[in-house]
C-alpha cells in the first residue's frame, strides 16, 4: 500500500474506534514527517499493522494499542528531532556507535 494511500484509512480507522478526533487523528498523521527516514519508515509498517489489524475483532485491541504507540513516537520522538541541530544528531549517532550504549534523548 503506498503512503499516501494510507493516510484516510488510517484517519478513518481511528475515528471509527473512537481512539481519537478527526483533528488529533490528521495531526499523528502529519507528524510523521517530523521523523527522520528510518523512524518515518517504520512509523508506516505500524500503520499498515493497524490498517489490517484493525478489520478483525481479534487484533482491533493489537491495533489500538499501536496506534497509541504511534501517537506517542511521533509526539516525543518527531519533536525531539525537529529541535535538534543536524551536528548534534550526528554526534549522538557517533557516540551510540561508538559506545554501543543507548543516550538519553530526552
């Protein structure tokens, strides 16, 4: 499925299960573009969980919960990146490299 295809689906999706408004639904959407590639990438292999999960009774709780994992990433995770100066993510991909450790990224 390609992505802009997604989009209304998605939108309708969480409306219909009362997970979210129409506007709050539109925002997670748009958000998405604050990720940097491989975040904005895997931000979409969860929608299209929550698209296909979401037609069957027994994964709609799946989907409900990804989707709330979603709305989570691109709040915390979109923010955050679209703060940071290109110089400081790559010295915080340097250090995880180098360190194989996790940093702090809030």
């Amino acid at each position: 499925m390609l992505e802009h295809e997604m989009e209304r689906p998605f939108i309708q999706i969480c409306i219909e299960n009362q997970w979210c408004d129409d506007h709050y639904a539109q925002k997670v959407w748009d958000q998405r573009m604050m990720l940097n590639h491989d975040d904005r990438k895997m931000f979409l292999r969860k929608v299209s969980v929550i698209i296909n999960s979401s037609h069957h009774e027994t994964t709609l709780r799946l989907a409900k919960k990804i989707y709330h994992e979603l709305a989570g990433f691109v709040n915390d995770r979109g923010a955050m990146q679209s703060r940071l100066t290109p110089e400081k993510i790559d010295s915080r991909k340097a250090f995880r490299e180098e360190t194989g450790q996790p940093i702090d990224e809030a």
